[in-house]
C-alpha cells in the first residue's frame, strides 16, 4: 500500500530545482580514520555522482580499513540548504526530479510517507521502525512550513533513517534562508563524535527553533502590551515623547487597534502548546531507539558514550518542556490583557462615536433654531413694508374722492381775452395763475411721517424683544446640550477602567 501511494504521489507532484549538496560523516574505532565532508554535487559535469552517493560507489565507496578498525557510526545526507523557489514548501512540489527523489528515497530507506508530509501545517514531528526485520530502520519526518512571505517560501524539512546494522543515519535536509538550518549542520558537524544517535540532528534543529530568539519574542511583546496599555488607559504621569500613540493632545486610536492586532499575532508566534507536543513525539521515538538498542554492543549499553548523551537530550528536551510551559503561561496572560485593552479600546472607540453623535445632535438642534430664527429673515422686506405701506394707503385714501383738495371753479385756464377795451376789467377779475401743486400737500406728509415712525418704532421695540427670546433659548438649548452630554458621559465611564480623560489628553 506504501509503495504504490508513494508512485502514485511522486508521479503527480511537480518539480523545481534547488542547490543540492552532500554531507558524510563517519566515526571509526580508530579517529585517524575519521572523515567529515560537505561538498555540491556537480549535476552538469558529473551526472552520475547523485547516483554514486546514494550507491556508495565510485568515489563515495567505503574506504578500505586495516585490520581491527571497524566502522562505529555515520551520517549521510543530501542538503539543500538554502532553497530559493518559491514553491519549493509549497504541497505537491518536490526539489529534486521525480527519477531521483524516488531513487533517494528507496536507496537511503527514507519514509515513503514523507511525500505526503509535505501538505502538513505547522511543526511536524512523526518517528516508527520499518518493516525490515534483517535491516530494522528508525524512520524520522520532522518537518514545519509557513505561507510564503514577501513572495518567499518559509519552512525547513528532514528525513531520516537510521540502520540498527550499519549504524549509519541517512536523510535528506532542506531548508530555506530564514530557517536554521545552514546553523544546524555546522551544529551537527560540531558534534561529529556524537553521531550514533539518530535524534541528534533533529534535537539541534529543534534547539536551534526554541532559541532564545522565541522567549525575546514574548518579551517584546508584553512591552509592547505596556505601552499599549499606558495609551488606552491615558495615565497622565507617562509623557507624551515617551509613547508613540499620543499625537499632541489626541491619541492615534487607529494606530492602537492596528498595534493590538499585530502583538496578538507576535504572542502566537511559535505557539508553545505545539512544541511541546513536538517533544512529546521526540521523548517518544528516543525511547524507541533506546529500548532497541541498549542491548547492542556497539551502541555502548547502559553507561556508555551514547547512554550519557541520550540521558543528555533527555534532560534538554525536559528543560524545553519546562521552557515551553512558562512561556505558555506567559503568552496567556498577555492575551488576557490584549483582551482587556482590546475591550477598552472598543469601548472609547465607543464614547467616541457616541461623542459625536451629540456632537451632531447639538449641532442639528441649533441648526433647527437657527432655522425656525431664519424663517423671521423677511424682516427686512417687512421693514421696507413698514415703510412705504403706511404711505401707499394713505396715498390711496386721500385719492379718494371724499378729500376735494382743489378750489371751486377748476383749475382749467381762463379763455383768452378777444377785446383790448375790457382788458383792465378782465385783469381784475381773473383768477390768481394755476398751481397744480396743491398747497394742502403738507397735510399728507404731516400725517404720514408719524404714522410711519410709529409703526418702525413699535416693529423694533418687537424685534428686540424677539431677539432677547432666541437668546434664552440658545442659552437654554447649549445648557440642555452639556446636561445631556454629561449625564451620557457619567454613566459611559462607570463602564470604562479609568474615569480619567476620554479623548483628549490636554482636557481634563
């Protein structure tokens, strides 16, 4: 079932090339005999040497030993260690051709479920023995691979086996830049006297991963917390150079929403509660190896070289679980508080909407006044009224023919005079020249003029007293504004955490 899933698998999956290189080490009970090597293969100039070394064979062949030097372990493996493509973690991708990923992985006795390994989310850790009673095999997969960031894949992977008759440990490494895995084989050959144990490589791998860089981690990120907290909370004793949020007399409340996102996310980064399951599976495969080989003498038995380094990894994979487990509980209580602040936040985002929705509403009711003032704005029309009506009906009543301004016997002219003899006569008895302005005119401005005034006089006494009426209803409508204001304001902040300044750092 194995072997035709793996087919099956390797067929479908796609391809993209990665620098390829090998590592060997072996131990020999004399150490003048000791090799440690790493060098690229050479695809192009030689084509057959991926081949040889998997093989053993050419110039990868066993050395030939003098009588009584025997072969105490080894490691053999192809690296890649800076892979580059951004598909290369990618699920359903393999870094080597299809020929000779299959070929790697039937030769070295590599897990044929690896290839199904490669879809897995977050840290990955699975160890079992082969079905090879002649030649028992210790099967390690110990992979993690993140989404690609900035368009570049993230990740690192190993596959092992270790033979319980060759005491060789082969497998395959591949990791990209941002991983430590260029670190964890100058590690690895650092310890090239500690080899036999099969865990060893993905023990340094998994220290390297739980370095010192993940507790400062958490550090950072409760310091940030801290200065998320003095923002949300406005302590007025904290300066404003000394905290980023506060801009002026304001606190930049999208900049906190966004930072509280981001520290939530920075506190689960390396999720401890994985890890620990990781050296739970660990424990597991060493208890495994150790069970299968204290009984072989070339492993030591109880109280040899390999003992104390098992009993050794042991104790590091205890002092990580105690490690994991506080920063567990740390990074708890940092989401409780980021909980706490986030409750906080939302709640001045809160008063703040709530802020300027009295802010609107007291900007609508004096608009409503202001409208119901403006509505009087005809005043000046009603002034110009006040003014020619008076006169225009008293124009009109005294057109009227009840008034008779004009003198009996007409206006008209007399008829011109026909003789010269009666001249002196007719001089005296004609009528004063025809004015047709008549000289009762007066009486029309004498009554208009104060008739006039009076009205103006008495529509200006109203309009003050008008005026003086929309002031003390402006007067009261700001009081009522600030009284309702206030009284939302009181029973908002019975909610909040603090009862200090809500919005504005500078107002108290």
């Amino acid at each position: 079932m194995d072997d035709y899933m793996f087919r099956s698998y390797v067929t479908d999956f796609k391809c993209v090339q990665e620098e390829t290189s090998y590592l060997e080490i072996f131990n020999y009970s004399d150490p003048s005999f000791n090799t440690s090597e790493e060098h690229r293969f050479r695809f192009d100039e030689l084509p057959d040497e991926f081949g040889n070394f998997l093989h053993r064979r050419g110039a990868f062949a066993p050395p030939k030993l003098r009588p009584g030097v025997e072969l105490v372990g080894g490691v053999r493996l192809i690296l890649q260690q800076k892979a580059q493509h951004p598909e290369t973690f990618t699920p359903s991708y393999l870094s080597l051709s299809h020929q000779a990923y299959e070929e790697m992985v039937r030769t070295l006795h590599l897990p044929f479920r690896a290839i199904e390994g490669t879809s897995a989310v977050g840290p990955f850790f699975w160890a079992a023995f082969d079905q090879d009673d002649e030649d028992p095999h210790l099967q390690i997969i110990f992979r993690k691979s993140d989404v690609r960031k900035k368009g570049k894949t993230r990740g690192w992977e190993l596959m092992l086996s270790h033979s319980f008759r060759t005491h060789i440990t082969s497998g395959f490494a591949k990791g990209t830049s941002s991983s430590d895995m260029v670190e964890s084989i100058k590690h690895l050959r650092a310890c090239a006297a500690q080899i036999l144990h099969p865990l060893l490589l993905p023990t340094i791998i998994l220290s390297h991963d739980l370095s010192m860089k993940n507790d400062q981690k958490q550090r950072n990120a409760r310091q940030w917390l801290r200065d998320l907290e003095t923002a949300v909370s406005m302590r007025s004793e904290v300066l404003e150079e000394e905290n980023k949020y506060i801009r002026g007399a304001m606190i930049d409340l999208d900049q906190i929403n966004m930072d509280l996102v981001e520290c939530h996310s920075q506190v689960l980064w390396k999720r401890p509660q994985a890890y620990q399951e990781i050296i739970r599976g660990i424990c597991q495969a060493m208890d495994r190896f150790w069970e299968k080989a204290r009984d072989d003498e070339a492993y030591g038995g109880k109280g040899g070289e390999v003992d104390r380094l098992h009993r050794s990894m042991l104790a590091r994979l205890d002092f990580y679980q105690a490690k994991l487990k506080g920063i567990e509980n740390y990074a708890h209580i940092t989401l409780e508080r980021l909980t706490i602040q986030r409750a906080a936040l939302y709640n001045i985002i809160a008063q703040k909407e709530s802020k300027l929705g009295l802010t609107m509403a007291g900007e609508q009711r004096r608009l409503a006044h202001a409208s119901k003032r403006d509505s009087t704005s005809m005043k000046i029309l009603s002034l110009l009224g006040a003014i020619f009506l008076p006169a225009t009906y008293l124009a009109s009543i005294f057109g009227m023919t009840f008034f008779n301004f004009v003198p009996d016997g007409g206006n008209d002219p007399p008829p011109p005079s026909t003789t010269s003899t009666t001249s002196t006569t007719a001089a005296a008895a004609t009528p004063p020249p025809w004015n047709p302005v008549s000289p009762l005119l007066w009486i029309y401005f004498a009554i208009t003029i104060p008739v006039t005034l009076v009205i103006v006089v008495c529509w200006r006494w109203w309009d003050r007293r008008r005026e003086a009426q929309y002031a003390k209803e402006d007067r009261d409508v700001e009081e009522g504004i600030e009284k309702m204001e206030a009284q939302i304001m009181a029973t908002m902040r019975k909610r909040t955490m603090s009862k200090m300044r809500t919005w504005e750092v500078g107002k108290v």
